[in-house]
C-alpha cells in the first residue's frame, strides 16, 4: 500500500464536506457532548483549541462557554462550515500547531489523530497547553483483540486514507509517551446504522458493500461485543466503542 499523504486526506476529507455532518449518529450526539464537557469543566476564561476541526461540530461544544475557541484544520471545503462555530480559524497540520508553548487550557481532537502522526499530533497538544491544562482525544476504538482485526478492517474499507487504529490502551500508550498525566480513557457507546455511517460521499458503493461483507460474517465474539443488530443482512446496527482519553500537562 502507497504511503497516505496529507494532499490524499485533503481530498477525502473535501469530497466528505458537503455531507459530513449528517455521516454519522455521534458527529451530532448532544449525549456525547455532553459526556465531554462533563468530564473537562471548561471555564468562561479558558482559551480551546479544537485540532483537526473538520465543520467544527466539536468547537461548537465550546463557543460560549470560553474565553476563545480557535479552530485547527487542512481542508478548506470542512473550513468554511467551522467559520460560524469558532472565534478563530488557523491552517495547519495537527502535527505542527502555529503556537507558543503554553498557549491554551484545553486542546481537543475528535476522530483526526487516526489521520495524522498520531504521537506527534498528541505531543503537539501537550506542548501548546498550560501547566495544569487537558488534552482530550476521542476516538473510535475496537473493544479488544477479539474484535480488532474484523473491525479495523470495516474501518479501513470506510476511510482509506486512515493511518491509525485504537484500542483504549492504545491512546492511554500515546498519552504517556507525550508526558502527560492522569491519563484516563472512558468509554462512550454511539449506536450507529452501519448503512448510514458508510455512506460518507468517499467511497464507492463496492467499498460500502466489503463493509457490509465483514458484518455478514461476523465472528461470535464482533457480534456479541458490538451488539450487531440486523433484519435482513443489508442494514446493520453497531455499538460502536469510543475511547475519550483525557490527560493533564503536569505543572
């Protein structure tokens, strides 16, 4: 396989715009947001920066709430829906943020570290925020080794110019190695139409139809830990695992 360039994601990501918001049960779930803020208590003086923040759904958790939220991404065609959900809106890769050490309170990225040089997008993180401040990463993650091949592969077929693959210690791993601490992952179960989520204006229908192949025969132990529900072998319901890691730069 071709190495995954950053002008390859761009593309993706630029053909997925115009629907993007619409892709998926957990881009707009109030319940995972809410999960989130629960779990990082912004207060109004707080700076965030939202990385890879694709239509800013997540920055939107924010605007209000902060001092500032300053939206980081590479597309523009995601851009120009971010506009009315940040205060600020900077160009860059997660991997080389534009800021000075010891910038913000919080940094978040939902689902964009899979896309990137994931260590170096996390120490990224840990490097703008303050002495006492949070990074927070969520991710779609198998449940296990019993789950992991078969639905990194549905994974693989859904976004081709995906990088990384997580397990919970996975991102727990990832965090440590960035020198954070306190680390925690919780889990956040979104449960998601498989037919819907795959039908993201990326992929062709054949790649569509290998998602549904893997459900079709699904080992005992996929279907039990997903929760997979299905009528006639076409449309099928996952419990999909989200890891929401959250680590705190030590002082």
């Amino acid at each position: 396989m071709s190495e995954i360039t950053r002008s390859d994601v761009e593309a993706h990501f630029t053909a997925r715009a115009e629907r993007y918001d619409r892709s998926s049960h957990w881009c707009t779930d109030p319940v995972l947001a809410d999960r989130v803020l629960s779990l990082l208590t912004p207060q109004s003086t707080d700076t965030v920066v939202d990385v890879a923040c694709g239509t800013g759904l997540v920055s939107a958790w924010f605007k209000g709430r902060v001092g500032e939220l300053v939206g980081v991404d590479i597309t523009e065609a995601m851009f120009e829906q971010a506009r009315p959900r940040t205060d600020r809106l900077v160009v860059a890769p997660g991997e080389h943020l534009p800021f000075e050490d010891d910038t913000f309170e919080v940094a978040i990225c939902r689902q964009g570290t899979q896309f990137m040089d994931d260590a170096a997008a996390i120490a990224e993180m840990a490097r703008v925020i303050k002495p006492g401040g949070r990074v927070c990463v969520i991710n779609l993650c198998a449940y296990g080794e019993e789950d992991a091949e078969e639905y990194f592969e549905i994974l693989r077929w859904r976004n081709p110019v995906r990088r990384n693959f997580y397990r919970r210690e996975d991102l727990q791993r990832l965090f440590e190695s960035a020198g954070l601490t306190q680390v925690a992952v919780h889990d956040h179960i979104s449960v998601e139409d498989v037919d819907a989520w795959s039908d993201n204006g990326a992929i062709p229908e054949a790649r569509r139809e290998s998602i549904r192949q893997v459900y079709r025969n699904a080992s005992p132990a996929f279907a039990r830990l997903h929760a997979v529900k299905t009528d006639d072998d076409t449309r099928f319901i996952d419990n999909m695992l989200f890891g929401i890691a959250i680590g705190v730069k030590a002082g």
